[in-house]
C-alpha cells in the first residue's frame, strides 16, 4: 500500500492575523506563505488530493508544481465550518458570550450557526478512508494537502501511536509522513519537514 504525506496549507493573510479560517473563507497564500515553500523538500508523489479551499490548491501546485487536472479534490476535507467566528480573531471575539461559552467548553459546544466538533471530525476521517480505499493498489506516495484541524481530526483516528486531537497540531507548510500499520487501519506517522 501507498505511503501517504499530509501536509498543512502554507500561510494566508488571516493565518497571520490570528483569524479562525474555516470552511468558508476561501483566501488564497499570501507573500509569506509563498516564501515559506520555497526551497523546502517533499516527498515525491504519485496522487494528489487536496480540499477544495484555495490555500491548499495553490499550496500543492507550489509544493509539486501541478495544475489543477493533476489534482483530486475532496471536499469531505473542507475545514471546519466556524460559524459566527468565521474569519475574527481572537481580539474581536474577546468579550462575545458564545466565544466564551465555547471556549469555557474546552471546544466540544458546535459552533455557533457552524458545525459541531464531531460532525467535523466524523466527516475527514470518513473522506479518509475513502481515500485510502481508493489508493490501496497504489505503489508509492500520495498527498492530502488539506488544513490543521483537518490533520489533527484523521491523526486523532488513524495516527499510531495514539494521541489526542490537538496534539497532532503542525505548523503550515508541515505535516506527517505516514505508513501502514500491517493488518490495521492504523498509520505510523513521522514529522514532516
């Protein structure tokens, strides 16, 4: 079976203003994003699959100097959908009761006139899997150029050993080298770059 690289989308301009960039900011990398790819190493691929947003497309066409053809998107890879905090920061939340509310929750309230935590979760790790199922066949590696939650949500499932979510986080532009656990759905996973 394939190896598989996931990697974290380089940097937009909400990244760096401390935004929640979810399902339904679509930015695009910015200068520094750019910069920060350039002359960085990546395994050789096979596939591409990113999620639909433009900062993960520009960032595998940059990575691996693809067009859009040469890549799959999925969109059960999509980010989070943050609701009303969709594209704030921190600061312009500070104050708001719900923010609060969720962030006195430890992250596990939905958020609100967004997605829930589970519902976000259950749905990579099922894009997942379907890739996986799909790539079974397949000698060499494969990429999933996607977002930070959307790492720590299928390492929380299918990284070996096991951690929690949120210690799978991974700078943009990094990610995780994976390989099969023989004779499970596990993977093992090494830090990339």
């Amino acid at each position: 079976m394939a190896e598989i690289v996931l990697v974290r989308h380089s940097f937009t301009k909400g990244n760096l203003e401390g935004r929640y960039l979810g399902g339904r900011t679509d930015e695009g990398l910015c200068a520094q994003g750019i910069a920060l790819l350039e002359g960085r190493l990546y395994p050789e691929v096979v596939r591409i699959y990113t999620s639909p947003m433009r900062r993960c497309i520009e960032t595998a066409k940059l990575i691996w100097k693809v067009e859009n053809s040469q890549m799959q998107i999925v969109e059960k890879l999509r980010e989070c959908d943050f609701g009303d905090f969709e594209n704030k920061s921190y600061q312009e939340l500070d104050g708001n009761l719900s923010y609060q509310a969720w962030i006195d929750s430890g992250g596990t309230l939905p958020f609100p006139g967004g997605e829930s935590m589970e519902d976000f979760k259950a749905r990579c790790q099922e894009g997942f899997a379907e890739i996986v199922k799909e790539i079974t066949k397949i000698d060499g590696t494969v990429a999933l150029v996607v977002h930070g939650g959307t790492i720590m949500a299928i390492m929380e499932r299918y990284g070996f050993p096991e951690q929690s979510y949120f210690d799978y986080q991974v700078k943009n532009g990094c990610g995780y080298l994976l390989t099969p656990v023989e004779g499970t759905m596990l993977w093992n996973y090494q830090c990339l770059p």
